[in-house]
C-alpha cells in the first residue's frame, strides 16, 4: 500500500481513527479529515508517534456543511494529485432532532449527503488514481421501505433517532450501487460495508450508562471494525469489484428496496439538487448528464 493516498472522514475517533492508523502502518499517506482541529491534530501525532509513518496530514471541516466539504474538496484539488481511496466514515446517530445549516435533517446531512458530495466532487482525483475506490461506512441497519421526500421532511415531532439513522444508510447503499454500476468503465469502484458491533463513542451514546459495561462485553473493538474498511482499501481480493455491500469481509444482500433502480434514480436526481451539483459540471462522466 506504500504510495497510495487515503482520504478518512471522521478519522479522529473509533473506527475511523483505528483505520488510519492501520493503514499507515502499511505506508499509506493519510489525509485525516476531522471537524474539530484540536482532535484531529490529537489524532495525527498519535498516529505519527505510534506508527512513524510521517505522512500524515489534517485538513478540517464539518461535513454537515456544504460549503465546508465543498471548502475540502477545494483543498485536496489543491494539494493532492490523486487519491487511491475515499473512506467516507464520519457519521453517527443523533439522539436529538437538529437540522443542519443548509436545512437538513442532520442524520441525513452528516451520514447520506455529505458522502454524495464529497463523493463527487473528488471524482476527478480518484479517476486519476486508475483503481481508485469509494468505501462507504453503511449499516445492518437498513430500511424496508424508502422514500426520499420522508429523509428530507422529517420532522422534530415525529423524530427518531433510529429511524433517520436507518434511512441515511438505507440511501448510502442506494448511493453505493447507482454509482458503483455507472462508474463501472472509470477505474473506480464503490462499495459499502458493515463494520460489525464495535464500542466507540458513538455505539455508547446509543444505549443507557447503564448498559455500556454489558455493550462493551459483546462489542467489538475498534481495531476490529477497522479491519473491514482496510480490507476494502487494501486487498487485492476486492479489485475491480464494485457496487457491493460486505459484512465480514463477504458480500451480502440488503434490504430489498435498496435494490429498487427507478427509487436508485430519483434519490440520485434529488441528491444532485440537494446538493447544489450541476450535471454540466461532470462532462467527462456521461451518466451523470
Ligand atoms: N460502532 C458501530 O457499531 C457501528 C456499526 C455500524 C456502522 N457504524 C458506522 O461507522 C462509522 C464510524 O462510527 P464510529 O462507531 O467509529 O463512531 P465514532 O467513534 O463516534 O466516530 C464518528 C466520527 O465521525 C465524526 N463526525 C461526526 N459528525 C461529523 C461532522 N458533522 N463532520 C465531521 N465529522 C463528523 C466524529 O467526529 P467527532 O469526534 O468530532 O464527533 C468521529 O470522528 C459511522 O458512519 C457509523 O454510523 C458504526
């Protein structure tokens, strides 16, 4: 893996932190992307003392915000020539209904639209790179039914926590096998994945105090939940596969509606419009026209 550079959202903590570090390890050069600075820099010489890899940098945004990614991809247009893989891992569950600064529902914000944004906006980078790979950060928790208008019309009376998780990683798989089969002919490939049930911050603010010691004892740790993100990044096992969600290092079905092409087709065409994309601005990728 030496030579190949990773772009990890949410890389300051949990899974996301234990997959830096275990790709550089491997020598990757990593570029960690954390919202808050003092944490992700808390991060970067963590893993620089740990592994010695120096090649490891920060750049700072908060991805419910789209000026904020679009400030991202900026910067890496910027400063990188390529980038071999795209984690997209920051997300999480939000307890509270909150709406992000563009006036999203901010489960959906954080864990769907800011993966199709960046997504898209890196696409040149990754075309560069010739085997580049988008790995998503889905869920077991997944939807039986989709709608688009309910993910973005929710409201703080009808609010669950759960339910707007399930639904931003319902679309996330929905993103994942629209564009995997499209960019099928680029080079790239993008592929979803569970990373199992591993204690982080984020898996403790979902249950009770309480429970945490219980949840610790039948979770997984984060090294654990990373070996799956890295299995994606770095084994040739998986070359060229794509459109395709893993559990355990295997691929498996999801739910049903995930696989619905025409629902595929309208989540992607609002996505584009949700998320300011102009279909003129991707000349090179015809399906995207
Ligand atoms: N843990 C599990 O059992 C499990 C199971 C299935 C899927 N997942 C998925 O795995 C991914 C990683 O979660 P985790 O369990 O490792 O949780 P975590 O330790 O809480 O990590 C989540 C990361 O996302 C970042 N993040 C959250 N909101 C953000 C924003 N607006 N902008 C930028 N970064 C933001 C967090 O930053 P801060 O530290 O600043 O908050 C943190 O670095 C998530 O997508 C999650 O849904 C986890």
């Amino acid at each position: 893996m030496e030579g190949k550079t990773i772009l990890i959202t949410g890389a300051n903590s949990g899974i996301g932190f234990a997959t830096a570090r275990n790709l550089s390890e491997q020598g990757c050069h990593i570029i960690l992307v954390c919202r808050n600075e003092k944490r992700g820099e808390e991060a970067r010489q963590n893993i620089i003392d740990t592994t010695g890899n120096r090649e490891i940098e920060l750049l700072v945004a908060d991805l419910s915000s789209q000026q904020d990614i679009r400030r991202l991809a900026e910067q890496v247009e910027e400063h990188y020539s390529k980038i071999d893989v795209l984690i997209n891992n920051a997300g999480g569950v939000f307890g509270q209904y909150q709406v992000s600064e563009d006036g999203f529902e901010m489960t959906f914000a954080v864990n769907y639209l800011a993966p199709f944004l960046l997504s898209h906006l890196l696409l040149d980078k990754l075309k560069v790179s010739g085997s580049g790979r988008i790995i998503n950060i889905a869920s077991v928790m997944q939807d039986k039914n989709f709608n688009p208008d309910d993910a973005i019309n929710q409201t703080s009376s009808s609010y669950s926590g759960m339910q707007a998780y399930k639904t931003a990683k319902t679309a996330v798989l929905m993103m994942t096998y629209y564009m995997g089969k499209r960019l099928a002919d680029s080079g790239i490939t993008v592929n979803a994945l569970h990373p199992g049930f591993i204690y982080t911050p984020q898996a403790t603010r979902m249950s009770p105090k309480l429970f945490r010691p219980l949840m610790k004892l039948f979770s997984k740790n984060p090294e654990q939940g990373a070996a799956r993100p890295v299995y994606l990044a770095a084994s040739s096992e998986v070359k060229g596969v794509t459109g395709e969600f893993f559990k355990d290092n295997k691929t498996e079905r999801t739910s049903p509606v995930s696989y619905n092409e025409e629902l595929q087709k309208i989540l992607y065409t609002k996505s584009m419009q949700w998320t300011g994309l102009k279909t003129d601005d991707f000349t090179e990728y015809e399906w995207i026209r």
